[in-house]
C-alpha cells in the first residue's frame, strides 16, 4: 500500500510541477498568436522529456550517481566542462526567470511593484533551499501546482468550438498574418520550454538523495510516463484558453496577469485566484529546483559534497554556490530587467544548451560498466537517437530564428 502510495504523490507532483514560468508563458503567447497549431510541438517536447528522463533516473537508481558526476567520469573532464558551462548558464538563467516569476504572481495579489518584492523571494527561496527536507520541496509545492487544472476547467467553461480547436492543431491552420519564420522560433521556444535542461539535473540527483535503487525504477517510470504528459496537458489547456479569448481578439499576451485572465472569464474570480496560487507554487517550485540545479551540476563536476541530505557545514561549498546563485539573480532582477523578458531568452537559450545535456546522457546510458543489464534497449535508443536530431535542428536554428524574427517581434 506504501508503494502504491508512492507512485501516486510521485504522479500528482509531477503533474503540478510540470509547469514552470517558460511554460506558463510560452504556452499564452503562442495560443494568443497560433491557436492551437503548435500544440503538436509541446507533445514532441513532453514525449521528450519523458525519454530522457528516464534514461537519467534509471542512471540514478541502478549507479547511485548522478548526471554530472557520471558524464564527467565517462566523457573526461573537457566534454565533461563544456557540458557544465552551457548547462550552468542556461540553468542560472532560467533560475533568475523563475524568481521574478514568483514576484510577477505576488504582484498579482499584493499590488506591490516586483521589484519591491525580488528580494524577500530571493531570502525565501533561499531559506527553503537551505533548511526545508527534499521531499517537502518536492511534494508541497508539486501538489500546490495541481492548482493550475484550473485552466483546464476554466477551458470547458469558455466552451469553444471543440471541432475548431481540434482541426487548428494542423500547421497549415497557422494564422495567415504569421510569417513562418515567426511561427518556427515560438516552434523552438515552445520545445525548450518543455525540455529544459535543469529538469534531469534535478530529477537525477533526486533520485540519489532519496537513495534509488533498481527496485525504484518502476516507480520512476510511472512518475514520468504519467505524471509528465498529465502536466503536458496542463500546457495544452493554458495554449487553449489563450487561442478562445485572445485569438478572436487580436490581443497579445505580455504580462502574467493576461496568461490568468480566460481563467476570470470562464470561471471567475475564484477560479482566478486557485490559479493564482498555482503561478505561486509552479514558480516558486522551479525556482527551488533550478537553485538546487545549480548546485548539483558545479558540485557533482567538482568533486565536493552536496545534496539536501548532508550536513550544510558538511556541504559547505554545495550550500554557498545556493547563496550566490541566489544573490546573482536577485541582483540581475534589481536592474529593473524584463522577467518575461527574461523567460522568453531562457526557453529559446534552453534550446541551443539541449544538445550539450542530452547527449552525455544516451551515452552513458548505453555504458553497461555503469547500468548493467539495465542499459538502454533498442526503443529507448531509437526515441534517443531520433530526438538528438530534433534537439540539433533546434539547436542550430534558435540564434538565427531569433535574429531574423527580433525575438518574434517579425
């Protein structure tokens, strides 16, 4: 009963903690602009996501070590290197976005400027990061985002024309004021965001905290084969209540109270406000994990201890990387810079570090010396090797995608 238990809280907060501010934003912007035409895309980037990370979990349970520690050890110390470079900026980045994402929805509620509110989120996320226990980052906050269903709920109210919605899923049904230019960058935008690279570093390392085993890998597998394309869903439905009240009206989507707003209008202000409370924990849960990431990547390359498990004076260096991570995006924040501007370079930067973070990873799990009779079958290579393709091409097409279309301005 114990295990069965397990494997639901382990779908329920993956499902709230699927979505994070790239997500909630991507996802209202392209609904706002393409309808439902690109929601094809968010499906390649979940299934995606899925594949690698249960290759990274399954590395964790059956070697007990995680992501960085192993691909520095097999790739050697300058692949190893680069990988941590590309990975550690676009991580830092997108935890500087998630931090100002969680001071955009206290603004929502507070009236107060964000900027006023930046450095009590950043003494907040680093207080959790520093003494609350793994499992209540994880599961609190993963269950508070369950709140975000209100989108879907919110999406049956509106009550669209299903038929239509369903039928704008093609391409082809993209708006004809679009350029296809502009519809390829929210393309990669939309696949970074559901592949972010902080995702695998957290969940690896998760499961060495919380000490997998090879026994834990079918409950691994059911957490991402169920509770991440459940939380893809939610993407769906946030795309979806964008294209029903924003589409038909030509508004574009440039704050977080406008990705709310169809939440007001389907089911009201208390609807609005469980959503509201979905923002909170979506961010301030991706704001944790990627704190958390930060750490891991440079401890795990490094050498020295880390992890939510060891003693902070045992895991001092782990725990003062947390600190300035923290103080670095608060201080970038203070600037008075963008947060959705901020979000809208990290997902598409995301994009271009996706092959400098996944491909260690089909590596090594593919390395019987590391996983055994658990390595990697002929599916799991097939979806690996496929998606590698799909992570290159968009890889190589972001910078110039954002130069031609001034950031989807074009």
């Amino acid at each position: 009963m114990k295990r069965y238990f397990a494997v639901l809280l382990g779908i329920l907060t993956a499902i709230g903690g699927f979505v994070d501010i790239g997500d909630l934003v991507t996802n209202a912007q392209v609904g706002a602009r393409f309808g439902t035409s690109l929601v094809g895309v968010v499906a390649l980037g979940v299934v995606g996501i899925c594949v690698f990370a249960e290759m990274s979990g399954r590395i964790a349970a059956v070697s007990r070590r995680a992501t960085f520690d192993l691909v520095r050890e097999r790739l050697g110390p300058r692949m190893g290197f680069l990988n941590l470079v590309g990975s550690m900026l676009v991580t830092l980045l997108t935890f500087i976005a998630e931090i100002g994402g969680v001071a955009l929805a206290l603004q929502l509620v507070s009236s107060l400027h964000h900027l006023l509110i930046v450095p009590f989120v950043a003494a907040a996320v680093w207080l959790v990061l520093w003494r609350a226990k793994f499992s209540s980052i994880e599961n609190v906050l993963g269950l508070m985002g369950l709140a975000l269903i209100g989108f879907a709920v919110a999406l049956w109210q509106l009550g669209p024309d299903w038929g239509q919605l369903v039928a704008g899923v093609s391409p082809a049904e993209k708006p004809e004021g679009e350029g296809w230019a502009t519809y390829a960058y929210f393309a990669v935008a939309l696949f970074g965001a559901a592949m972010t690279p902080y995702e695998v570093f957290f969940f690896s390392s998760g499961g060495v905290e919380e000490r997998w085993t090879s026994k834990d890998i079918g409950v691994m597998r059911a957490n991402v084969f169920i509770g991440f394309p459940l939380g893809g869903l939610l993407s769906v439905a946030i795309a979806g209540c964008a294209a029903t009240v924003f589409l038909p009206a030509g508004v574009a989507v440039e704050t977080l109270g406008q990705v709310g707003l169809p939440v007001a209008v389907g089911i009201g202000k208390i609807g609005l406000a469980v959503v509201v409370l979905g923002f909170f924990a979506a961010t301030f849960g991706a704001a944790c994990e990627t704190g958390l990431s930060t750490g891991y990547s440079l401890a795990q390359y490094f050498g020295f201890p880390w992890g939510k498990f060891v003693r902070p004076k045992e895991a001092a260096g782990f725990h003062i990387i947390l600190l300035l991570a923290t103080v670095v995006a608060a201080g970038v924040l203070l600037t008075g810079v963008d947060p959705i501007m901020v979000t809208e370079i990290s997902v598409v930067f995301s994009a271009i570090a996706l092959p400098l973070t996944y491909f260690p990873i089909l590596v090594v799990a593919n390395d019987p010396d590391y996983l055994g009779e658990h390595v990697n079958g002929p599916v799991a290579n097939a979806l690996g090797v496929f998606y590698l393709v799909v992570i290159a091409v968009a890889a190589l097409a972001a910078i110039p995608l954002m130069a031609v279309t001034s950031m989807g301005q074009g």
